[in-house]
C-alpha cells in the first residue's frame, strides 16, 4: 500500500533558521562586502540588494582528505589515443581533461568565493541593526511642523465660502417636495372633482367656484414653502491632518586644503555616503549640499566635491558661514530635517577655530537635528577639535569622532549613531 | 481474462501535468511489474513537495527533519543561487533509507518524471536499501527519522540551556570530524528513540565517570609509575575519531559528549551510501529503465511518454569522455547501470569471453545473480567482481599513473587483454573508501604528561594530507582540551611531526 502526502503546503522556510545562522555567523564579512561594495555605488544608487562574496576560505568546514602529491593511479574514460605504457606530459593547470594528479578536491566549489545575494532589506539591515536617527523620535513625535487641510465630508456650519451648492441645492429640493406633499395630493384630488363636476355643471356653478377658491388657496400655499432656507445649507468641511516631514538635507562639507590628502578625502568619503545611506532609510526625499572649503567655502555638485583638486591654507569657518546662509535660505521653512557631517584633518588657522565654535552654537545647531564632525587625522587632535570639544557636552544633537584611517569608519559610524536611550 | 487484457491495452493517460489519482495509478502499475520481478521493498511513502522544500532537504543533507547549524544555510543559498540561475537542475528526487521510505517528488516534475522517479526511488533505492549488507548492517531504516527527531530537540534544548553559540562551535568541530567518526568495521549498536532516550542520562553520568576514573591522578601512584613502563593509551590504536573524543575527552560536559555523539551517529548512517554510489545508482537506473520498459510492452504507456523517458534517462546515464571539458569522472549512474545490464546479458546471453571470465555467472538465473550481487557488495567489491571486459571496452576505460617524482604521466593499463585485470584492480581501488581517504589513527595519549593527543596519518603512496588538515587539527584541539599532535608515519618507516596545536583548557579558564 501506498501513501501519498501532499507536503506542498508545509512549513515553507524550513531553511530560514540556517539561513539566519549563517548570515549572523558571517555577520563581519558581511559587513566588509557590504561596506566595500558601497564605495563603488553612487550616493544615491540604494535601492538593490547586493551580491556578497565571501572568501571562500573564511566559510571552509575544513576535513582531513588527501592532498596532491604521492602516487595516484586512477580510472579515465573514453580512451581515444593511449596504449599501456605511454607517457604524457602532465596537464597544465589541471583543467582540460580533468587528468590533472589527485581528485580530493573534487568538492564543487573549489577556491573561488562564496557569492550570494543580499535582498535589499537583509543589506540595508545590515548597517542599521541597532542604529537609529538621534532626535529621529522627537522629531516625528513632538515637532510636527506642517498639517495638511484634508476633505472631511460636510457639516451644517460653516464659512459662506465654504457652502457646497450641490448638497445643499438637493437638501432644499428635498425639503420642498416633503413639506409640499400634503397639500399636493388634496390639490390633486381637488382638480379631480373639478373635472368631474364640469362635465356636467356650468362653469359659474357655486360648487365649481368653492373648489376653484380652495385649489386657489392651496397653490399659494406650496408656493409660500422657501425654495431655500438655512435649514439646508451644507459646508464642505476640512480638517488639518499633521504631515510627517519626509525631507531632509543633509549638508556635507569638507576641508579640501593642501593638508586633506587623498587618503583622508576616501575616508571622509565614506562617512558621507553612510551618512547618506542611513537617511535614505528614513526619509523619502533628501536632498544633498556639498560644501567645501579651502580659505574660501564654494558650494558644489557630487562630482567635484569629491574628485576636483585644490590646495591652500583652510579657514573652516567660511564652509559653516555659507552652510547658515544656504540653511536660513533654503531650509528654514519647518519642512526640513537639517543634518549636517563635516569632516576635516582639524587643522584650522588658529584664530579661526573659536568663531567656528561660535557659529556653530550660535547659527547652526539650533537649526538642526544632529550635526557630526569627523577629525581624520593619524596624530594628535588639532585646534579645530580642542574648540569644538567644549561644545560636546552641551548640545545633544553635536557629535564628534576622531578617525585614524579606512578602518575605522565604520566602527565610527555606528558610534556616532548609536542608539541613543531615552 | 480477456476484458482484463482488453483493459491493459488501453495506455495510461499521459498528460503534462500529474494529479493525486494518475500518481495513483502509475504507482500501482509499477507495483505490480516490481513484484512480478520480485524486488523486496519497504512500503513506500510518496510526498509531494516544491523546489523550494527541494531545496531544504537538500541542504540538511537531504534528511526530512535535522538541526539546525549555518553550514546547512550555506549550503541552501548555495543551492539556491545555482536553481536560480538556471545552473543547476535541482535533482528530480530524494530519497530517504526509511521505514517506511520516503520519496519525495517535486511538484515541477511532469507525470511521466514523477513515473520515472517513482520506479526509480520508490523501488530502485528502496529495495537496495532493503538489501544491501552495508545498510542492513549499519543503519537502522525503523529508527532513523525518530532519532533525528531526537537529535533535533536535544540540541535546541541544549541551546536554550548553553547558548547557540556554544552549540555551534562543537557542531563545527565535531563536522570538521565526521568523515573520520565512522567505525568502519564494527557494527554500531541499533538505534531506537525510546532506548536513546532512557539511556542518554543514564550515559551521560556513567560516561562522565569513567572519564574521571580515567583522569584520576593519585599522588602515589604517580611516584610509582615512574618505574614502571608507561601504561599505553589507548592499547591499540584507534581508527573512530569522534567515538574517542566521546569517550574520552578529559574535559567535555556529558551534553557535549552527547552531541559529538549525535553527529558521530548521523555520520555514521550515511557511510554506506557513499561506499555503494555506483551500485546503488545503477541498481535504481536499472529498475526504473526496465520497469518503465515492461510497463511499455505491455502497452500501458504512451509514445509521448517514452519519448520523455528516453530523454530524461540518456542524459542520466551520459559518460563524457576525458578529454570533454564537462568530464567530472565517472558518472555512477552510467556506471552502474552499464554493469547491471552488462550481468544480466552475461547470465542470458554470454559469450565466450564472459565463460572465461564469469564461469560461475554466464547462464544463472539472473534474478538470482542480481539479488546476491545486489545483497552482498560495495562498490569497491562489486567493480572487482562483476567489471566485464565489454563494460571496459564500452567505456573504453585506461588508467593512468600519476607520480609526483616522475615527470610524466605513464599509461599503466588499458581496455586490451593485457590490461583488464589491471584496469579493474585500479578501479576497484578507485572507490575504495580506505585508499581514496587518509589513514588516520588516535595513536597515542600522553596520561602521565601534558595529556597531549597524537595522531597518526598512515602515509599510502606517499600521498599527504591536504591545507585544511591543520585547520582540522585546531578543532580537534577544541574538543579535546589539550594540545593535539598530528604525525605522519611514512611508509620507509619514518615518523614525522607534522602539525602541533597546543591547547590548554581547563575547567578553570572556563568559570
């Protein structure tokens, strides 16, 4: 006997559980591919998932086999040119006719990568785990800032401007025809008799005057109902419904001065494009201003911020003075959430770097939900990072790191981002 | 008789897509040929699933219910990532050495596929499974499901009580074992979840025990053996790695040792299938060709029907040659099915060659040669026994002798006269279990020292371990707690230390 189960509909996913495993386990490389493939992308190419590759000998579930080497006679098929005896150059490479010495690594992969693919989901998780925007909660909580006037059906009350004709039109014939049907049917019925009575009486007949008087009467009194009256007056009614703020702009600028080598500008490169990233997850629309400065702050596309060369000396505060110019110009309307990342090798002309402080307390940090300074520098802190450590402690949404090199920007990121707890 | 005769002449209906009741029907039309050819099965278990469940049963190495460890979620996306790209062909069935056997078909598969897999599965390997010594002797297809069963809930509930992470790190070390966790020549006791069950506490703490007893050092005793000539351990050298380690280990906890166990088991069952691939393969191509054949002459099946068979069945059994840039060896299913044909062409139709070679075959019954051939080999065995000349000829089959201090390849033998019985010796050895993997033995501990562990890798034509072998080596440390040494014993006689992974784990470090 036999017995057929139809299992097709059963604990789909069985391999989910493995495939979590997995992902946590390799959790680190993960990140490195993720991170590497990231330079590659465009700022704002983030909507695919990604193809990861992980070294195929970091995944190994290594066993005792055999290697190459010693003796190894083995079977082949499809003999075409060989007799007993013969002797054969070796292969090159082991690759076309597969006679190549030992057969212990018959195993598939072989030494190539492990490569697989990432939906966009499990790659954006990736960064933000247990990341989230600092302020973000308040932000969406507490500062609604724009409402949107909404359709809301109809109300009895309102402004005239707000009169809905058509409701109200259809009110008022609706009124007339209820409050005029009494009278309608006795008139009806009046006209009837008439009718009747003057097939076969005169038209000067009293009867026939009585019933003329009272249909008389009752015309007037259907035309006395109102053809429209308060009572029928419909308003379109609208009510304010709070908008999200779904845009931000995000200000990046950059010291590009002869001290800004290429190095420091990948690295600081990378903080933008996170930073980017990580925005992109919660707002719809962002908008980008790249700001970068020498002696003198030049506002500036994607391309040039990041790849056209200058040199000089570096006067910071020219990039902060034009980033609250574009801010009180552009951004300051309450529909914006204002971030701003500068990164810089901290060395600022000296008497420069207390008005930068100012500025920065005065103009710019009560206009925006979170600004971050990266310091990339191999040494010791410089000038810029001496002023602004005094404005640590007392703005909350005022971050700054000190990054050495490519390595640690990631580490940095999720550091400036840590999840804040309430 | 006749309106039976009359209603057999009527072919089964041979749509594209298969539904429940045409299942049915084929299945129990290829019932009634199997039985006629008498193939003993167990009764069998049809269950429809879909790629993707194909896909998961795939990955925990093709086993209805496992535990969970990443190496199966890689290997899923591995699959995975090759279906999706159209690479790779998902394998139109699994089949499971059960009681009752589970097949599984893939809801893909069209009716005259899932006809195909049915003879092919549900009566080719069932039957093999059924009759084989090596899996009546080694698994226990009435216990396999519950005992993994087991095992899986063993290990959540060791998760749960010590962390996955703990759990996986074992898991991978005792993975990085199991091809040497197999008793190749003893006979590993039945499984039976009840028994497992019951006994596993019972084990734990007596296994726990003798370890402690093992370990004990007394003072005294200590000054006094110092005289005496070391007592050897273990006394002979054993061939199990795992099954030592689980023993022995000084400082597992019983739920370790019952993991190491656990894997060392599931290792263990699925030994036989990688000593039978060739016959076994065969064996299934064999039957699914002869029963769709019978089912065919008899007028059940449709032209449209063969002609889809035909084509699914030459490519299974197509042998590349070696010069083809898709030769990966040789295909087990050409193989095997080539050999069964071959055997009973020798016992219908032999020639006088066959008379030389198979005197005691050429002109037997062929049901009765194919069981005991079927019953009592392993592949190794079975190509030393029943590899005919033709089949060398066919695949016009050469061996070649690959010596690492020669600077070229030499042709040691092929398909002529002179060559057969050497052609069939090598390729015997080819699949040999024994030759194809290195020698390894637990060779000696030091009881009285530093508790090192040394293992010996019995060199075998100077072929050495391969990279990983010190990756291997490091996990074996994790198990054991105490450095581990791997020699080589080279076949002049020589020892040689080739990796040492010191390791000094005690109790304390761990608190």
């Amino acid at each position: 006997m036999v017995r057929i189960i139809d299992r097709r509909f059963d604990s789909r996913n069985k391999s989910a559980v493995n495939r979590q495993r997995f992902m946590r386990r390799f959790k680190n490389q993960i990140r490195e591919a993720v991170a590497d493939a990231i330079s590659g992308r465009s700022i704002k190419d983030l909507d695919n998932g990604e193809s990861v590759s992980i070294p195929a000998k970091d995944l190994s579930e290594p066993q005792f086999h055999h290697g190459r080497g010693g003796i190894w006679e083995t079977v082949f098929t499809g003999n075409d040119q060989f007799s007993s005896g013969d002797l054969i150059n070796r292969p090159q490479g082991g690759g076309a006719g597969g006679t190549g010495k030992g057969k212990a690594s018959n195993e598939g992969e072989g030494e190539d990568d492990f490569v697989f693919n990432l939906s966009r989901e499990e790659f954006l998780d990736v960064f933000f785990d247990d990341l989230a925007l600092p302020n973000l909660v308040k932000t969406q909580l507490a500062r609604i800032h724009e409402y949107k006037s909404q359709r809301a059906g109809f109300t009895n009350d309102g402004t005239p401007a707000n009169i809905n004709v058509v409701r109200s039109l259809r009110g008022a014939l609706g009124r007339r025809l209820a409050l005029a049907s009494p009278y309608q049917g006795r008139l009806r019925e009046l006209q009837k008799e008439l009718e009747a009575l003057l097939e076969t009486s005169p038209p000067d007949d009293p009867e026939v005057l009585r019933l003329k008087d009272e249909i008389g009467i009752l015309r007037a009194k259907i035309e006395a109902i109102p053809f429209i009256d308060t009572f029928d007056l419909r308003y379109n009614n609208r009510v304010k419904v709070p908008k999200p703020t779904t845009q931000a702009v995000m200000f990046c600028i950059m010291d590009v001065s002869g001290s800004m080598d290429e190095d420091k500008k990948a690295t600081a490169k990378r903080f933008f494009m996170l930073l980017y990233l990580f925005l992109t997850r919660t707002y719809e629309h962002i908008e980008v201003v790249f700001i970068r400065h020498h002696t003198v702050a030049k506002e500036v596309n994607e391309e040039d911020f990041f790849h056209s060369r200058e040199s000089g000396g570096t006067v910071v505060s020219s990039a902060l003075e034009m980033m609250k110019d574009i801010l009180h110009a552009r951004y300051l309307n309450g529909a914006w959430n204002v971030y701003g990342a500068q990164a810089s090798d901290g060395d600022n002309w000296e008497n420069d770097s207390p008005h930068c402080r100012e500025l920065l307390a005065n103009a710019i940090l009560p206009f925006v939900q979170y600004f971050a300074y990266i310091e990339i520098t191999p040494g010791e802190p410089q000038n810029l990072w001496r002023e602004y450590e005094k404005l640590n402690g007392a703005h909350p949404n005022f971050a700054m790191q000190h990054i050495e090199g490519l390595p640690d920007i990631y580490p940095v990121f999720r550091e400036l981002f840590k999840k804040k707890l309430a | 008789m006749s309106a039976k005769r009359q209603k057999r002449r009527h072919p089964l209906p041979a749509p594209g897509e298969w539904t429940f009741e045409l299942i049915e029907a084929y299945h129990a039309e290829i019932d009634r040929v199997a039985r006629e050819y008498g193939l003993d099965t167990y009764p069998t278990q049809i269950e429809l699933i879909t790629s993707e469940q194909m896909m998961d049963a795939y990955s925990s190495v093709g086993m209805p219910v496992n535990y969970h460890h990443w190496s199966f979620g890689k290997s899923f996306l591995h699959t995975e990532k090759g279906y999706r790209r159209g690479q790779m062909g998902l394998a139109y069935e699994i089949v499971i050495n059960s009681n009752p056997c589970i097949a599984y078909l893939m809801e893909e598969n069209t009716m005259t596929m899932q006809a195909l897999v049915i003879a092919h599965a549900a009566y080719g390997h069932n039957s093999f499974f059924k009759g084989n010594y090596l899996f009546k002797q080694w698994t226990n297809a009435d216990a396999i499901i519950d005992y993994l069963i087991f095992a899986r809930n063993y290990l959540t509930e060791c998760e749960e009580r010590y962390g996955e992470e703990e759990v996986e790190l074992l898991l991978d070390s005792c993975h990085a074992l199991m091809n040497v966790g197999v008793d190749r020549y003893k006979r590993p006791a039945k499984l039976s979840l009840s028994k497992e069950l019951t006994r596993q506490r019972e084990r734990a703490e007596y296994l726990q025990s003798q370890v402690n007893d093992l370990w004990r050092t007394l003072p005294a005793q200590q000054v006094k053996t110092q005289t005496v000539e070391a007592r050897r351990f273990p006394p002979e050298p054993q061939e199990n790695l795992l099954y030592f380690i689980e023993k022995n280990a000084p400082l597992l906890e019983p739920w370790q040792r019952e993991v190491v166990r656990i894997v060392r088991k599931v290792g263990q069952y699925f030994f036989p299938q990688r000593q039978t691939q060739v016959m076994n393969e065969g064996w299934a191509t064999y039957w699914h060709y002869t029963l769709i054949n019978t089912l065919y002459d008899e007028g059940l099946l449709t032209d449209s029907f063969m002609m889809e068979f035909l084509h699914s069945h030459t490519n299974v059994v197509y042998q590349p040659a070696y010069s083809e840039p898709w030769y990966r060896g040789l295909n087990p299913y050409a193989l095997g099915f080539a050999m069964w044909q071959d055997i009973r062409r020798i016992c219908e139709n032999p020639t006088d060659e066959d008379r030389y070679w198979f005197p005691d075959m050429a002109g037997s019954n062929w049901r009765e040669t194919f069981d005991f051939a079927m019953r009592n080999f392993k592949d190794e065995s079975f190509i030393a026994q029943f590899l005919s000349p033709k089949i060398m000829r066919d695949f016009r089959l050469f061996a070649i002798l690959d010596d690492d201090k020669e600077a070229k390849l030499k042709v040691s033998a092929i398909h002529d006269e002179a060559g057969y019985r050497k052609v069939r010796e090598i390729m015997s050895d080819n699949y040999n279990l024994g030759s194809r993997e290195p020698n390894l033995q637990v060779w000696n501990v030091d009881l009285r020292g530093d508790r090192s562990l040394t293992l010996r890798h019995q060199a075998y034509l100077r072929r050495p371990l391969n990279g990983e072998a010190d990756e291997v080596l490091k996990h074996v440390a994790r198990l054991w707690g105490f450095a581990v040494r791997m020699e080589v014993a080279h076949e002049d006689g020589r020892i040689e230390l080739l990796h040492e992974c010191r390791q000094d784990r005690r109790r304390a470090d761990k608190d």
